[in-house]
C-alpha cells in the first residue's frame, strides 16, 4: 500500500501528542479541563467527545485516503449519518430515543421544515426517517443474536483515549457497545446492502477493518480486554435485513498497517504544519482502462 509520505522532505518526528498531554507514569490518567482523560470515559457527551483534542480513525481514514486537508473540514451530517445516528439510538439507548429525537414533516423542504428545526435543531427527523429508526430497530431486535448481545451488560458509546506510543499523537475512540463480561466490541452499521460481498464492499471503501484495529487497539491501551470484535449491518430499505460480521484476522491486520501509515502521515502534517491537498505541479493523468472501448489500453 502506497501513502502520500513523501509530501513532506525532510522526515520529522514528533516527540509531544500532536494535543493534549504526555501521561506523567505508566498507566496515569491525564486529565483535562473539558472532561476527557486517558482511558476510558464512560460518560462523557458526543459533544465533548468530537471537542476533545485528539485524532479519530476517520480522520486518520481521510488523511490517508484523500488528503490531510481534507481530513481537517468539518462537514455537516448528511441525511444518511443522521438516520444512522438515531437507529444507534434507538437500538443502543431505546429508552432515550423517544425523549432524544422528534417526528417531523416529511420532507425537508418549506418553511414548516425550518421553523421545526429552529424549535428542534438536531433532535428533529422527517417522518420517513423516524419510522424507519424504529422499524430498523424492530428488525434488529428480532434477532435472538443482537438480543443477547445488546441486553447484557454493556458500556454504550463510551469514550476511550491514549497516546500512540510511536507519533505520540493523542487518539480518540467511541465504540458502539462493549462488553466487559464477554471483552466483545459491537458496531452498528447501516447499509445499503448487507449481503456478505456487498458489506464486503463497504469494509473496503469506508475502513472499517482500519476501524476494527484502531478501536481494538485503543481500547486496549485503556486498560480493557478486547477479545472479539463484531459488525452488525443492517440495510435501510425493507425488509431491512440484518447480518452479523467477524472480520478475517488478516483484513484486520490490513486495517492496523493502514492506520500505521495513516498515524505516521498525521504526525509529519503536526510536525511540519503543513496539511497539504494534492500534489504540487502538473501530473500524468490516464483515462481508467475499461474506458478504452476503440482502442488498446497502453500497457
């Protein structure tokens, strides 16, 4: 696999978390004044989560992937991240659910839209969305599997922090559910298709091998036993079907090198301040090889 390490000449190392502190000792919990420290914080809000100092794997995804500048835009949640967001709720929190979100018109057009959501702000869905959180909740909730793992005890969204031993940088995680009595990792995942080649396909495309990897091992350097990690997909069309994934150790091992390239490259961006885009200058570009219809591709 190839990254973008040599947009930056000469190597720097970083010897401070790119954020916050440096543990005083072995295992020390570093505090800090907006609630987070390291290791695991069970209840601290989304809110302060994503305000903490620290780098995600999604991040680290998009540095890698697209660019470091890309990685640094803070973008508004779409359709689709809010409808997943409130099924987390639903089938993870199922008694905050109904005091958390409001059932709103249906669509998001006119000024009925906008006056729900200066009442609402981010509490508010449209119809189609809120009845399709709870009949996507319905559907998960009738799998003997999802009951048992969701029922027992386990640490909803819980927030876990620690430094990378090789950048320094400080690292973020939020692990759907844990559980501590079985040391299992759950993820929820909505998707269009959640067939074994079409999850496949959004394993690859959106990380979440690298994801399995980055959370296993920050949850480990938190103190927490992890011994199985598990991805529940459920599509988001009738009749919303529901498969439960453990990834192959060697996709996951391809996800852990992935974000070993992608925390290097973070830790060269913090050292240089430099968040480049794209390569400088004028670059080769070939058309892809099955556009190639009247002629031979070059080989």
């Amino acid at each position: 696999m190839s990254a973008p390490l040599d947009l930056f000449d000469p190597v720097v190392s970083v010897g401070e978390p790119l954020y916050g502190m440096r543990p005083e000792g072995e295992g020390a919990a570093a505090s800090s004044p907006e609630g987070w420290s390291l290791g695991v914080c069970p209840d601290l809000s989304f809110q302060a989560y994503q305000a903490a100092p620290a780098v995600s794997k999604s991040a680290l995804w998009t540095a890698v992937n697209r660019s470091p500048a890309h990685a640094r835009v803070e973008r508004e949640p779409s359709a689709a991240m809010a409808l997943g967001t409130a099924v987390h709720c639903a089938v993870l929190e199922p008694d905050a659910f109904e005091r958390r979100y409001v059932r709103g018109p249906d669509d998001r057009r006119g000024g009925k839209w906008r006056d729900a959501l200066e009442e609402h702000g981010e509490a508010l869905l449209t119809s189609g969305d809120y009845d399709d959180a709870v009949r996507i909740r319905d559907a998960l909730m009738r799998d003997a599997t999802i009951r048992a793992l969701v029922g027992g005890p386990m640490l909803r969204e819980a927030s876990g922090f620690w430094v990378d031993p090789e950048t320094r940088l400080l690292c973020r995680c939020r692990p759907d559910g844990y559980r501590p009595d079985l040391g299992l990792m759950l993820d929820l995942k909505t998707a269009r298709d959640a067939r074994p080649r079409g999850f496949a396909t959004s394993v690859a495309e959106y990380g979440y091998h690298a994801q399995e990897a980055f959370y296993t091992d920050g949850w480990k350097a938190c103190g927490q036993t992890v011994d199985a990690f598990v991805f529940v997909a459920v599509e988001t069309t009738p009749p919303h079907a529901v498969a439960i994934y453990e990834l192959e150790p060697a996709a996951v091992e391809e996800g852990r090198a992935h974000m070993r390239v992608a925390l290097d490259l973070w830790a060269k961006c913090a050292a240089a301040d430099a968040w480049p885009a794209y390569p400088p200058g004028v670059q080769p570009l070939d058309i892809p090889q099955w556009a190639y219809r009247h002629t031979d591709p070059p080989a």
